[in-house]
C-alpha cells in the first residue's frame, strides 16, 4: 500500500473501500462515506482530479447516479 495519496491509484482506493464493506463489518453508508471524504481529500488538498469513473464498487457498494456522473 502507497505510503501518500498522491501514489494511490484506482486499484489502491478500490481494494480500502472493499476492505471497509467485507473485512471490516461496518454499515454500509461507511464505505461510501469513506469514498466522499477521499473525493474531498483529493480535490481539497491536494489539488487533484478524483477519477472515480475509473472505480469499480465492490459488491454491496452502490455508488449513486450523481456522484458517478458528477465526478471525473
């Protein structure tokens, strides 16, 4: 796992969401939450494009209509 944001890519957020809705038994608004808050860091601070099209949701991960076609 890449020690900053910045070195993350697509598989990298993919496998910490999934992680968050199999592993770690949480509600499942957690890994969403988790995915906003990532958008925030990337666009926020560090000044980054979020590819979120990109993103493949694990399995009871449902990305809603407008955040897929809000963000690119």
């Amino acid at each position: 796992m890449p020690d900053h944001p910045n070195e993350m890519g697509a598989r990298e957020i993919e496998q910490f969401l999934a992680h968050l809705a199999v592993n770690r038994n949480v509600a499942a608004s957690t890994p969403n939450q988790a995915l906003s808050a990532l958008i925030f860091l990337y666009r926020e601070v560090l000044h980054q494009e979020f590819a979120q099209s990109q993103l493949i949701p694990p399995t009871g991960l449902a990305l809603t209509e407008p955040r897929t076609t809000a963000i690119h």
